[in-house]
C-alpha cells in the first residue's frame, strides 16, 4: 500500500538557518509528490509539487524539495529559515484508491530567534 | 470566493448532538474530499466526491459519519450522535475533475464536550 513517512515528528532551527525536512514515500509507480504547510488554526497551503520532469522543483516562500526515485524520497529545503516558516509541514502523495492523497504524519517546525 | 470555503470555523457540541459541517468548493471544480486531522492521527480521508456522485463511502469512519453534494458544489459532512472521539478538525479539499492538485479550506475545527 502507498504510504509517505516523515521521521522527524519535530524540528527546531534558528532563524537564518539551513532546513531539510525528510520525506519517503511508498509508491508503485511513478508518484505524484507535494509538501502542503499548515500555521496554527489554518487550512493546508501547497508550496510545491512534483509530477515529472526536472527532480528539482522550485515552490513557494523560498522553498524547493528534490525528487529522489532511487532513495524514494522528496525531501523540502530551504536555505535560510525565516521566524514566519514555524509551522506544520506535511508530505504528500497522490494515489490513495479514490484519488486522494496520502499524507505523511507531519514535522512541526519550530524557529529560535 | 476564490478559495474553499468552510463553515463553521469552530463548532463545539455536547456528546450526542448531531453535526453538520459545510464545504463550499472552487468553483468549477468538479472533485470534492474530505479529511479528518486528529492529534496523533495525521491527515485521514474520509469520502470523495465526483460531482454529487461518491462511489466508495468505506473511509466514512462510522456508520454515524455521512456526506452528500448537491448540484456538483457544496458538501455537508453530518456527525450523528456525536463521540468524543470525533473531535478533530475536519478539512475539505477540491480540484479540478479529480487531477492531482487539490486545494484546502480552513477546516472545521470540531469539540465535542
């Protein structure tokens, strides 16, 4: 069965600082991957997706994630945290059985001053 | 509205009660999901819809779970007899005729007390 892990349930870095949120996913085919975040109270917000093509993809607020095949993994990045990214970040895949995706549990992003 | 828009907000009910919660899509998008996010839980689907039409209701989590759409636009989401275990937030997503790229309401933070 399809299935994203993210093994950090929580991060901490300081702002200014570099972030790698990880991802794997359990997929059979060629997966349709996405990283949604969520502040606290809100809905999910897309910042990136990857269908095909160039395994680097370039997303909102500074973010880009790389897209691993033979790692299976979709990591996020960014090269300088900023306090306004503490938030939830979920990875996601498309192909649950009625084309809905699949999400990951979440890593909670927390920003040091 | 431009976005997906879901009502209400917050809802608190006493144990027993019954729920309604709203989704109102993008317009012209066909494809309507709902999740439910617990604490400890992740993301977990709950019912797609293509138009009013949803084939597969096994994702409902009860039998006290149901969902309808009317007119291929807005959802309900109705909670009978209310547990305390239903308390979550309570998320709906659409996109266009089922492609991969959904977009995310604010959800429906449900408290049953």
């Amino acid at each position: 069965a399809q299935s994203v892990t993210q093994p950090d349930i929580h991060i901490t870095v300081s702002e200014g600082a570099s972030l790698e949120l990880r991802c794997n996913y359990s997929y059979g085919a060629t997966p349709y991957l996405f990283w949604y975040v969520q502040s606290p109270g809100q809905g999910l917000q897309l910042l990136l997706k990857y269908f095909s093509g160039d395994t680097l993809v370039q997303g909102i607020k500074g973010f880009e994630a790389e897209f691993k095949r033979s790692q299976s993994s979709f990591n996020l990045r960014k090269p300088s945290v900023h306090w306004s990214d503490a938030a939830e970040y979920f990875c996601a895949v498309y192909g649950g059985s009625q084309g809905n995706l699949i999400f990951g549990k979440g890593t909670k992003l927390s920003v040091k001053p | 509205g431009a976005g997906v828009s879901q009502s209400p907000s917050n809802k608190v009910t006493e144990k027993g009660k019954d729920v309604e919660l709203r989704c109102d899509p993008i317009s012209g998008h066909t494809a309507l999901y709902w999740y439910r996010q617990s604490l400890g839980q992740g993301l977990e689907f709950l019912i797609y819809f293509q138009g009013n039409s949803a084939p597969d209701k096994s994702g409902l989590p009860s039998d006290r779970f149901s969902a309808e759409r009317t007119g291929g636009s807005v959802s309900t989401l109705t909670i009978q007899r209310t547990q305390q275990e239903d308390s979550a937030v309570y998320l709906c997503a659409s996109s266009v005729s089922g492609g991969a790229e959904a977009f995310f309401g604010q959800g429906t933070r449900l408290t049953v007390v």
